[in-house]
C-alpha cells in the first residue's frame, strides 16, 4: 500500500515538476489551482470515502461478504452526487480567488486549469471507492499494478500534451483527468473478471441506496478528520499570494507542500495497512490481533520517520532543483528545509494514527483534534509569523509546524488510552445491524 499511495501521488508530482519548467507564472497558477480544488473537492472526496474503511473492512472481517460490495455502490454514489456542486463551483474560482486577494493573472490562469481537473473529479468519486474494496480485502497487488501502468502513461501524456502539442499547463490537467479514467477502467475490469472478488463482487440493488444514510454517517466525520488537515495546508498556499512577491512565496510553499505531501503518502500507506487490519480483526472480534497490528505499524512509522527526514535534510540544498530553474525559488526550499524535516516526523506519526482511527471507527474525536491543533493554534501562528513578524514563507511553515505537532501528540495520548475490547464490541454491533436499521438511518 506505501508503493501504490506513492504512485498514486506522483501523478500529481510529475505535473507539477513539468509544469515548473514552464515559467514562474504556470507554476504559480498551478499551484493556486490545485490548492483550490484540493480545498473544495479531491481531499473532501478522500475524506467521505474512509468511511468505507469502517464499514466495509469490519463487514469484511465478520465475514458479511455482500455488504462490502453494497457498501462500495453506496460510496460510489454519494462521492458523485457531491461531485455536482464541486463542479460548478470551479466553474466561478477565478472570480473567488480575485474577491480572496489573489493576483488576477494567476487567477484566470488557475482557472483554466481546474476546468480540465472537472473528469478527474468524478473519476476519483469511483476511483477511491474501488482502491478502498480491494484494499479491505488485501488485494493489493492488482492496485500496485494498474498504479504503476498509469504512472508511466501519465508520464508519456504529460510530456506530449505540455512540450509537443504546447497546451502547457492545460495539458497537464488533461493528462491527469486521462490517467485517472484508465485507472477506473482497469479496476472495473479486474473487478469482474477476478475470482479473489467472487465473495464480495454485487450487483447494483436497493439496498446500496438504503446503506447510504450509514455510509454519510461515518463518511462525515472521517471528511472532517482529512478536510481539517489538508484545508491548513491550503490555507497556507492562499496566504502566501498575500505577500508583496505572490508568485515566488506561492511557488516556494507550494514546492514544500509537494514534498512534505510525497512523503505523506509513505506514512498514509502504513495507516492504510493498519486500518485494515485493525477493521478486519476488530470485525471478527479479536481485539489483540488488533492491537499487534497497531503496535508494529506504529513502529514501522518511526523508522520511517527517521530515515526519510534524515534523507530530506541531507538533501536539502538540491530539493528546489527538481522543480524549479530559478536559482531564488531553490535558495528559499533550502531555508525552509529543516522545518520541513521537522514536519515530516509529526505527520509520520498522524498518518499512521489516522488510519487506525478510520478502521476502529473513531473518526469524530479525529476531526476535533485537527479542528483544534490547526484552526485555533497552527494557522493563527502561521499567520502572525508571516505578517507580523515578517518571517513570510518560512513563517507560515512554522505555524503549520507547530499544529502538526500539537495533533500527532494528541493522537498518540489518545491511542495510547484506546480500549481495544471495547473497540470490538463496538465493531460486532455494527456489522450485525439488520436492514431494519439501515433505512432508519
């Protein structure tokens, strides 16, 4: 799962680095653009969807075979239903984003951009729904294949929509909404075709529509424990075209923002394997095998920890290169480097954490740490640092700093002080809830 969210992610990254080749003022647009509907659309779909981690891997480890696929359609169905009032609200973001102080050029150009990311909006209302029923069921090694496939065709597309054809950064965004349809299509297919899905693999019935007030029910507050995180880190890209330079502040942070979310996904693949193997044992009510998976996915966190942020700040004077040929843009990555460093130790230990949460079921008390460790400590530090004290980017990633840590120490207190038997009980009254119940919901 660490390879497969790895090369998820760098779908995004190779658009990024080619598009930061361009010139200063694609790379800036680009990054508004994808700040924005990460903000409104991509982290609240990945948000809604990890209440299929609770549902589905529980219904799975109590053996409910049908109800993974029932739970799956009502996913799918939810996530695209939101998907229309995202989609016409990014047909209006260059008028928000002048009404939010942003630069008018960057603005129309970031515009232009999200219109293409409209077909990977709703590919991903399937895409995350179909990565979460294969994952519940440790059916890896299919994701990590079609992961891959995409990748090197994203890589092919990218550079002939970008240089050859010369759409320049709309050709990025074209790449990116082609890739995650060829995405969506392999797994259908291996879907159908595949045995190992035999079990779980339904037909589209009523009762997918019925489940779906269970699925909002868990699907919110773990939108809310992702929304409220990755809003911060967006809140801090907004801020940045605030300050007297827009276009290099932005291009500087968005730079971090995209190493500190590559690694994220290292972390995030760890919490994954948690969250399913804590959901899958809780379901079928052995809370001490739950717990050794914890433990051991805790541990892989801090060594991985350790090794990537040594890594980063011995690298730290090349980072910038690999996205940007302004020699100021990579003279600034390297001074905010070891407060980067330092954030990818706390974010290791959330990640891993989150994905706990989201396979025992305790998304809520999720969603209030990162409410309080961002929005009433981490930004407003951020926010004095930049503007008050001048600090500008570097400040904004000190403020960002101080929240990540504010809630990877929250989380640990509170899983040190889980109650894993409780926990299964919770789980086996969850997945033996009759129909009865879910048209209630």
């Amino acid at each position: 799962m660490v390879a497969v969210s790895v090369l998820q992610y760098l779908l995004q990254v190779v658009s990024m680095i080619m598009v930061g080749h361009l010139d200063q003022i694609s790379l800036s647009s680009v990054a508004i653009a994808t700040s924005i509907t990460n903000v409104s659309g991509f982290s609240l779909l990945s948000g809604l969807v990890g209440g299929l981690e609770t549902l589905s891997g529980q219904a799975y480890g109590a053996n409910q075979w049908q109800k993974v696929g029932t739970y799956t359609y009502s996913a799918v169905i939810s996530l695209l239903i939101v998907c229309i009032p995202i989609s016409i609200l990014w047909l209006f973001m260059d008028k928000l984003l002048i009404l939010m102080g942003q630069d008018p050029v960057i603005s129309v150009e970031a515009y232009k951009f999200s219109l293409w990311l409209t077909p990977a909006l709703f590919g991903s209302a399937i895409l995350k729904p179909l990565f979460r029923y294969l994952q519940i069921q440790s059916l890896i090694l299919p994701m990590l294949v079609t992961a891959f496939l995409v990748l090197c065709l994203h890589i092919s597309l990218s550079w002939f929509f970008i240089f050859q054809l010369g759409l320049g950064k709309s050709g990025a965004a074209i790449a990116f909404s082609f890739s995650i349809w060829t995405f969506v299509a392999l797994l259908v297919f291996y879907i159908s075709r595949s045995s190992s899905c035999e079990r779980t693999r339904t037909s589209l019935n009523k009762d997918a529509f019925l489940a779906i007030g269970k699925f909002v029910r868990y699907a919110t507050p773990s939108a809310l424990m992702v929304c409220l995180k990755w809003w911060s880190f967006e809140v801090l890209t907004l801020l940045s075209g605030l300050l007297p330079n827009p276009k290099l502040e932005t291009s500087v942070l968005s730079i971090c923002l995209t190493i500190s979310s590559l690694h994220f996904v290292i972390p995030f693949g760890l919490g994954v394997g948690a969250s399913t193997r804590v959901s899958n044992e809780l379901g079928s009510g052995n809370p001490q095998k739950a717990l050794v998976a914890v433990r051991v996915a805790m541990f892989l966190a801090v060594v991985e920890t350790v090794v990537v942020s040594t890594v980063t700040f011995l690298c730290r004077g090349v980072l910038g290169k690999a996205y940007s040929n302004d020699e100021q843009v990579v003279d600034y990555v390297t001074a905010i480097a070891p407060f980067l460093c330092l954030s990818i130790i706390t974010d290791s230990l959330q990640a891993v954490i989150s994905g706990i949460a989201r396979g025992s079921g305790w998304q809520i008390i999720g969603a209030y740490v990162n409410l309080g460790a961002f929005y009433l400590v981490g930004i407003p530090v951020a926010s004095l640092l930049c503007f008050a004290v001048n600090l500008k980017a570097k400040g904004l990633w000190i403020g960002l700093l101080v929240g990540s840590a504010i809630q990877a120490t929250s989380f640990s207190l509170i899983l040190s002080f889980t109650d894993w038997q409780k926990q299964a009980i919770k789980a086996k009254k969850r997945v033996s809830e009759k129909r009865s119940s879910e048209e209630n919901n």
